[in-house]
C-alpha cells in the first residue's frame, strides 16, 4: 500500500500526517474531514465542518504485524464519539499496513478527552 500525506481540517485546525492509509480510513473515525492526499488522488475545496468540540481530542497506538515484529505510531485526532477501541482496531486491521504486510494488533492505546 502506498504511503500518503494527508490534511485534516475542522474549524480553524488543520492537521498533516504521513500514513498508509486512504480516505474509508479516517472517514469511519475521525470528525475531521479529509482536505487533501498527496498525490492529489482526493481533493475536498468545500467548507470544512464548524468545530464543535463534539469529539475525543486524541488517539495514540502502535499498530503491530506479529510476524515480522515491526510497529508503527498511530496518531489520530478528533475521532467520533461513538469510535470504540475496536472500531479503530477494526479500521486499521482493514486499512493500514506496515512497511507492505498486514496489521495484526493495535497496542498501548491512549485516548485524550
């Protein structure tokens, strides 16, 4: 899977991160809305949502793929009040992937009210 650049907006906030991810990825937890990947395989020039703060700030884990040992820092912001953390270990299993193979476990979580 290809690495992408990705901005976030919400309000006044704009947020870029490097992820192997697409647009399903965020679109299923985060309030954010996805502005820009680079690469330009998606643009979004309309108005981004209002903030308001209808939202846990902040998710931090490590995605792991058992085999091969490798982890990788997974930052998420704004994530939907009903996200859980086995929807977002559900997105990253289905979405992301380590260095090309597959993500087997979502680690030492953190979440930021």
């Amino acid at each position: 899977m290809p690495k992408y650049r990705v901005q976030l907006k919400q309000g006044k906030r704009t947020i870029v991160e490097h992820i192997e991810a697409i647009k399903s990825f965020y679109g299923s937890l985060s309030t954010m809305k996805l502005t820009e990947v680079l690469k330009i395989e998606f643009q979004d020039t309309s108005k981004p949502p209002i903030d308001d703060y209808n939202y846990q700030s902040l998710f931090k884990g490590f995605v792991k793929n058992n085999d091969t040992r490798k982890m990788k820092q997974v930052i998420l912001h704004n994530l939907k009040p009903s996200i859980n953390e086995a929807d977002i270990y559900q997105a990253c299993k289905d979405n992301l992937e380590i260095d090309g193979v597959s993500v087997d476990a979502v680690t030492l979580t953190l979440f930021k009210d």
